[in-house]
C-alpha cells in the first residue's frame, strides 16, 4: 500500500458510467481519471447480491492495483448492492487508505431539495429496484421532505444502451411502458430519479413521455458536485489525487467495440485496453 498519487477510477458494469465520468471530466479537467467497464458482465442489474458484490470487489481492487486512492462507483447496481460492505467489511482490511464513493446518496440529497410535493419517483435497473435503496436512503437522507418514494424497474433499458438500440421503436415502447408503469402509481409525483447511469442516454425518449412539469434527476452532474464536495472536504484525499488531465479507459470486453460505443457517448474518439480478472 502506498500514499503516491494517482488516479481517481471510475467503475460501471458497462457504459453508463461514461455519463458520470464525463461530467468529471469537465468539472476537474486537471485530474487523472481510469474508466472501467466491465462490459463483458454486464448487465448487473438482474445479478444477485452477492453476485454483484463480489464482480464490483473485483473491479475495486483493480482499480486500487493500479494506484487509484479513490474510486466511484459510477453504478446504482454497483452502489445499492456492495457499496456499504466494500466500505465497511472490505477497506478496512485491503486498503484502509483508500476510498470508494457511490451514486445514491448524492442523488437522495439533491432530491430532497429539488421536490415540492416530496412525491419521488425511481426508475432503475431490476437489481436497484430490489434492493429499496433509494426509499430507505429517502426516507433517512431527505430531512422528512419525501413522504412517498414509487419505483419502477426498467430491465431492457440497459441492454437497449449496451446494444445501441436508443433510436429505435423498440426503446420507445420499453420506455414509453415503464413510464406509464410509475406513473400510475402516484398521481403527486415531482420529481424522477433516473436510478441508472446509463439511463442519460435514452434522456430524449424520457421526456417524450413525461408530462411537462415533472423534474428529472441525471447523476453526472449531481455525483460531480458531490466529488467536489468531498474532495474540498477531505484534502489530504485531494492530494493524493493526481493532476496531469489523463483519462484512461479499460474495458473487459471487445476493445474495438467499446472504443467505438464509448467515442459515441462521450462525442469524441477514446483508445481503450482490454483488462481481465
Ligand atoms: N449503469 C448501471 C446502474 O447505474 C448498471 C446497469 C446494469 O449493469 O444493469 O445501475
């Protein structure tokens, strides 16, 4: 274990992380950053607990291997289902020094202050969705400003993203489905949670079928904010972080498939390597 700086790592179980990481990239142009897709695995969303638990470990102590003191868990799945025992069962005996991050408290948080009615709606993945999560961190984060949290789990969405489906009728029937679906079930709904980090993309579909009025909640913008935070907090942290504008992308699947896919949501050209378990 070492105190040298290094990267901060980024993890999703595929693309969706791009969007957190994008965001990153333009709040903190001067820090290194090492993307890791485990696309070869995804989706996590219909994984099990310990299933997901054990790929993310996996991914963490990789991303540690390659010198990162600090790594977010770009993923809801990733977040709701290992993050609170990498923290609490698994640092303190592999990497006491170092830190992983996830994307849900950040989001409760912002949620809180956006909603009017406290009426919270949550779409994400069928792993997410199960875990309630996002209505217990509600419920513990929000102040007592959500009184009710409906959710609906959007299994094809992700698989629609991975396989670059996005304009097609068949992502606006899953999308337009879903909605419909939580929307039924609370008329006093504000506010939308896209629970999913890969969710950004299918953004155009989404407000196709939202009614006017309703909030959308997008994580890379948030989770950014909160990083900032975090890193302002926490300075020793901070510097550890290295600063030479470098971002770096692995993938556990095809390299030429993930470098084109990824240029494609992030709008320019990125050279990947393939990494293994
Ligand atoms: N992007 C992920 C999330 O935020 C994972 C989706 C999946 O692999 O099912 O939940």
């Amino acid at each position: 274990m070492t105190n040298h700086a290094g990267p901060i790592g980024v993890f999703d179980s595929g693309y969706g992380g791009l969007t957190v990481l994008k965001e990153f990239v333009k709040d903190f142009p001067e820090y290194d950053f090492i993307y890791l897709g485990d696309n070869a695995r995804t989706p996590y969303g219909t994984r099990s607990f310990d299933v997901v638990y054990e790929y993310t470990l996996q991914a963490v102590k990789k991303l540690f291997d390659m010198g990162c003191p600090l790594v977010i868990l770009a993923c809801n799945t990733a977040s709701a289902k290992a993050l609170r025992n990498i923290q609490q069962l698994d640092l303190p005996r592999i990497a006491p020094d170092r830190r992983v991050l996830g994307v849900i408290r950040p989001s409760v948080e912002k949620v809180a202050e956006m909603t009017h009615t406290g009426h919270i709606g949550v779409l994400g993945t069928n792993g997410t969705v199960a875990s309630e999560s996002y209505p217990i961190e509600l419920e513990k984060w929000s102040g007592g400003r959500v009184v009710s949290t409906v959710q609906e789990a959007c299994p094809m969405w992700v698989p629609i993203v991975e396989n670059n489906e996005i304009d097609t009728p068949g992502a606006e029937y899953f999308v337009q489905k879903n909605i419909a679906n939580l929307l039924a079930r609370d008329q006093k709904m504000d506010t939308i949670i896209l629970g999913c980090t890969h969710y950004p993309l299918l953004i155009r579909q989404i407000k196709k079928f939202l009614p006017e009025g309703i909030n959308i909640l997008e994580q890379g913008k948030i989770v950014s904010e909160s990083l900032k935070g975090y890193l302002d907090r926490h300075l020793e942290m901070n510097n550890r972080c290295s600063k030479k504008g470098t971002v770096i992308y692995y993938t556990t699947e095809n390299v030429d498939i993930f470098e084109q896919k990824a240029g494609f949501f992030l709008g320019h050209n990125v050279s990947a390597s393939q990494l293994h378990f």
